[in-house]
C-alpha cells in the first residue's frame, strides 16, 4: 500500500458519519469514572500520609539517635609515663 492509497483510505474513514453512542452507555461510563477518580484521589491521599509519616519517623529517629554525632570512645589509651 503506497502513500496515495493510505491517504484515500483514511479519507474515507473520515468521511464516514461516526455510529450513535447508545445513551445508557454514557451513563456507565460516567459511573466507572467517578469511581475512578475517588479511588485514585484516595490512593494519592494514602501516599502522602505514608509520605508524611516516614518523614516524621525519620526526623525522630535522627534526633534520638544522632547518627551524626562520633560515638564516644569505649577504650582509654594506656597511662604510661607519669
């Protein structure tokens, strides 16, 4: 199929009249979208309080822990010479 032929055949399908949507079908499709989107705005709500509470579990265990901070030392060098 060359590039004229293509171009013709799309031209009729564009020229065709589109088929009718049954109209109980926008109804169901209107039903599953909401549900949709309640369930993905619930998702991304979940996800930020899981977001938020590492943050905060995070920030009280570096201020517990201060893993920045050297440990102190567990041995004393030997005293020799006094």
């Amino acid at each position: 199929m060359n590039r004229p032929e293509r171009e013709a055949a799309v031209r009729r399908v564009m020229d065709q009249v589109p088929p009718l949507v049954p109209p109980e079908l926008h109804d169901e499709v209107v039903r599953r979208g909401a549900r949709m989107l309640r369930r993905r705005r619930a998702a991304r709500r979940v996800l930020w309080f899981l977001l938020f509470a590492a943050s905060v579990a995070f920030v009280v265990w570096a201020v517990t822990a201060r893993p920045w901070v050297e440990p102190p030392s567990t041995t004393t060098p030997p005293l020799t010479d006094w």
